[in-house]
C-alpha cells in the first residue's frame, strides 16, 4: 500500500506541481485503516470532498484527479 500511494503521489504531485505551478500533497500522508463496522461510502465522499475543503475545487466533479465520477455522482 504505501508503494501504491508513493507512485500515486510522485505522478499526480508532478502533473500538479507543471500546471499549476504550487504543491499538491503535505510532506507525508494520513494512513487509516478501514474497519468492518465503519461506512465505506461516507470514508469515500469525505476523501473526494477534500479539494473542496482544501479550495482547489468548486465541486468534487470538477477535480481532475477525483474519480470515479460515476460514483461521486451517487454520493
């Protein structure tokens, strides 16, 4: 898993950083591991809802590396 958010980090940070010309991520990530008893479609759209918070976007939709649309549509 951190392999995984590693990459994902290092690619959507450089895209990021060449349009827009600012960082995109902290220094280090918030790691939480997803209980059985916990909503898993609240944990989703509290995450697709942060560049929202963060004022990066309007809407979660209009954030280009949110996704899948299909499903942030629903939520």
């Amino acid at each position: 898993m951190q392999d995984f958010a590693r990459y994902f980090k290092q690619i959507s940070s450089y895209r990021f950083k060449r349009e827009h010309g600012t960082r995109l991520w902290q220094i280090s990530y918030y790691d939480h591991v997803v209980q059985r008893n916990e909503d898993v479609e609240q944990i989703a759209t509290y995450i697709w809802d942060n560049p929202v918070r963060a004022g990066l976007a309007e809407s979660r939709l209009d954030y280009v590396f949110s996704g899948p649309r299909e499903r942030m549509e629903q939520a």
